[in-house]
C-alpha cells in the first residue's frame, strides 16, 4: 500500500499510539475535525477535546 500513497510515515514498533495522538492533536488544532463523523459516530468527544 505504501508504493500508491503519497505520504508513508514508517513507523517503527511501538510508536503507533504516538502517532495517532501527534495526529488528532493536529487535526483538532488546525480546528478540520470532521463535525457530521464526530456527531454521528462517538460520544465525549468535547470532553477529550477540552483536557488536550
């Protein structure tokens, strides 16, 4: 799959945790949360929101 992406980030073992939370930490930042996926699909996402 990583020759059809255009960005690959190779992870080394253990750091996937990591990387998700840089990345949601970005996405809430830069404030291009999707709000319709979040309504629809999780509950307490303002609360986690607030405590990072």
């Amino acid at each position: 799959m990583a020759n059809y992406a255009k960005y690959h980030l190779q992870l080394k073992p253990g750091t996937n945790v990591a990387m998700l939370n840089m990345m949601l930490y970005y996405i809430m930042q830069e404030g291009i949360e999707d709000q319709q996926f979040i309504e629809a699909r999780t509950e307490g996402y303002e609360d986690f929101k607030s405590i990072c």
